[in-house]
C-alpha cells in the first residue's frame, strides 16, 4: 500500500469543447423535425374543418348560459277557474254518436258572483262529450238528455237550500234561531233577507270533504255499525 499512497496522480489535459453547428445546418435526413411544415403551431389555430365558435362545439361550456326548456300548459291551467270545465266546452258531434243530442243550454236561476247574470247548464251534447272525455264511453246516449234533467234539478234544490239558510242565519244566530223556532209557516211572515241575495261566485266539486252529518253517521257506524254501519 506505501507504493499506492506514494505515487502522484498524472494530471489530465482537459478536452476542448466540440465545435455546435451552426443555426443554418440542416437536420439529417432521417430527422422526424427535417421538414419544418410537420411542425403544427401552438396553440393549434382555427381550421376550416374545425369549428370556429363555441356554440357549435357538441360540448357545452361551463360559462354558457343554462337554456332552461320551455314549459308546457297544465291540463289544470287549461280550466276555467269558475267552474273548474274547459273554457270552450264542445257542441260537436262525437266520432261513434249515433243520436243528435240537443246543442241548446238552459239558464239557471243560480246569479254569477263575476257578473249581471246567471249560470248556465250545459247541454245534453256538452254532456255527453264531457264524459267521453272522462272515461265513460258506455253511457247511453238516449239517457243524456235525462241525466242534464236531474243535473240541472239538483242544483236548482241545492241553491234553494243555501237561500233559505242564508234567508234565516244572514242577519245573525239569534234572529235564525228565532226564525227556525216558528217553523216553516211562521218563518214565512218574518223579512228574511238582509242586503243583497247571495250569488255563486264559482262551481268546485269536494268529494273527499264530508259534511258534519257525514262525519258523525261515520262515528256512530264505527261505534253501532248493525244501526248505521
């Protein structure tokens, strides 16, 4: 090992630097960069075949607008809000009916709540086509014109009852009890209207909603249903 500590290293020349070619050297042959038009630009720019604005880009951008859809009338918007029917009810003839049915409508003697006049029932033909539209196709069409009668008869007594509760509670609970405590022929000479009579300001069906009678034959049902149920 003295031999080894004892020799001096042999200094090495430094090698000269290789000469760089110069900038207007062309690339070799079989260089991929020799043609300089293979080279595309950076960032690429806007090519006939590549569309040139964003709105025809099959991807939207996150700073474009959001296009909401259009909205579609309601079947319930479509209504009249006075009776709940559509605004034009149908006189025309159905595909499959076999019967004219009377086009003509009779005036209640119900008064509008919008309006000088009264409410109208619909005509037999307006019937009919309504249930059709509902669903019921078996309905006989020579029994439309007694089903419009019983109609219209069931509202005329139902407003009759409403005038006559009104005609006996309008002027307070203390001068309808003492109208109801003479009964039907004393009640008859007592003034029974106080102001205007009462009008209907709209037609609405509430089938789910049972009356305070109802709801109590309900209860005793419940409770002695061999009597009620």
């Amino acid at each position: 090992m003295g031999w080894f500590w004892a020799d001096t290293a042999t200094p090495t020349r430094p090698l000269a630097p290789q000469p760089l070619p110069s900038s207007d050297a062309a690339p070799p042959p079989g260089c991929p960069m020799h043609k300089a038009t293979s080279i595309s630009p950076f960032p690429p720019q806007n090519s006939p075949q590549s569309p040139a604005d964003g709105s025809s880009c099959p991807v939207a951008s996150p700073n474009a607008p959001l296009s909401s859809p259009t909205p579609q009338p309601s079947t319930f918007s479509k209504l009249n809000p006075l009776n709940y029917m559509p605004s034009n009810l149908s006189q025309s003839r159905s595909t499959n009916q076999t019967i004219a049915l009377p086009t003509s409508r009779t005036t209640s003697s119900i008064p509008r709540g919008d309006a000088e006049a009264n409410w109208e029932y619909p005509s037999p033909q307006q019937m009919y086509n309504a249930m059709l539209r509902k669903g019921y196709d078996d309905t006989p069409e020579d029994a439309v014109e007694s089903m419009v009668a019983v109609h219209n008869f069931l509202n005329e007594g139902a407003w009759a009852e409403i005038e006559g509760w009104e005609a006996r509670f309008s002027k307070g609970l203390g001068y309808g009890w003492q109208a109801c405590s003479r009964g039907e022929e004393g009640f008859q000479g007592m003034p029974q209207w106080k102001g205007d009579r009462p009008r209907l300001m709209r037609f609405m069906g509430r089938p789910g909603d049972l009356t305070p009678k109802a709801r109590m034959l309900d209860v005793l049902g419940r409770v002695w249903p061999s009597k009620f149920a």
